[in-house]
C-alpha cells in the first residue's frame, strides 16, 4: 500500500518526489550510521515522505532529543502527522526546506546537530537547491552533518559549494542503487 501511495505522489509531484518507491532499511541504516544520537539535541529531516528514515531516528535517537521533519508534499505531511502521533519531542511542519530557520524561530531551536535529507537535488530548481543549501550551513553546528542521497554524483560538485568536506558511500541494495553524502564544514566559526 505504501508503495502505490509513493508510486501516486511521484506521478503526481515528480519535482518534489524524487523517486518512484519509498528509500530502502539498508539506505535507511547507511544514513544515520554516523550520527552520533548519544550526543545529538536536534536532528532535522527534509523531504521525510512516507517516514523510512524517520523511523530509524526514532528508534535510535535519545529519547530528550528534539526531531523536526519538513516535508513539502500535503499528502506525505498528513501520513506523517497521522503515523507518528503518539511521538515526542517530534514536530511535523508541512512547508518548504528554504525557510527552515524560520521554523526553528518557531520551536526555539537554536541549532541543528544533524540534517538528514531526501530531498531530490537533481529535480530541484537550482535557485531552490542553493537556498535549502545556504540556509543549511547556517543552521548546523560546527561539527555537525548535513546527510544526504541521490541517486547520481552529478550534484556532489554542486553540493561541494557549500561543506569543505564530503564523504560519500554507496549503497547498493536500494532500488534503484544511491550515493550516501555525509556533508561537514569542520572548520566554519560558531555563529550567534
């Protein structure tokens, strides 16, 4: 069921739905492998969908830690909402990755650990990228990680304009098959 309902926003939304079927568990656990949830006080997620690696965050997150999921799809948003209602310190915010220091405003968040991302680069327009892009390296805590996928490694030189430092895995047992990037600035100063 969850696969059709994926399959139908893809056909309907295929800018702002990356792929024809919900992400894997193996990319799932590729993608939080080197997050450090003993540590991390927020955590935010772009583009959660159908919630594959919401749910790997939540059954290893610290149970204090704060997750904020953006998803701009009305339907995901709403399944997302409904799935994981019984969460806490869990916000759900139906809108667009641009504007995720305003969302923080909201929340009192004054920083984010980790950002995990499903959000199809390769589709977005470039303006739209470059915002979510910017607006992510100003978010994110010195050492923290801004963790991504994509299908290709025609973005990593795009997406190397904004971190110093990308470490990239593949993960084979997705379909079809995608690129993890683990996305840092070590040496960018705290602001604020």
């Amino acid at each position: 069921m969850k696969r059709l309902f994926f399959l139908f926003q893809y056909i309907v939304n295929p800018r702002t739905v990356g792929a024809i079927l919900p992400s894997s568990k193996f990319l799932g656990d590729k993608m939080v492998e080197r997050i450090n949830f003993a540590k991390a006080k927020y955590i935010i997620e772009y583009g959660p969908g159908t919630g594959v690696f919401t749910e790997e965050l939540l059954e290893k997150r610290n149970p204090e830690t704060i997750i904020v999921l953006v998803e701009y799809n009305k339907e995901f948003y709403l399944l997302l909402r409904e799935k994981f209602k019984m969460e806490k310190n869990l916000f759900i915010i139906n809108g667009s990755a641009e504007d995720i220091h305003n969302y923080l405003k909201d929340y009192r968040i004054p920083y984010a650990d980790y950002v995990i991302s499903g959000l199809p680069f390769a589709s977005l327009p470039k303006n739209i990228s470059q915002k979510i892009l910017t607006n992510t390296t100003k978010i994110l805590k010195k050492d923290g990680e801004f963790i991504t996928f994509q299908y290709t490694k025609c973005k990593k030189a795009f997406i190397e304009q904004f971190f110093t430092k990308i470490h990239v895995k593949r993960e084979i047992r997705n379909l079809p098959p995608a690129y993890v990037f683990n996305c840092s600035n070590p040496q960018k100063n705290m602001e604020g």
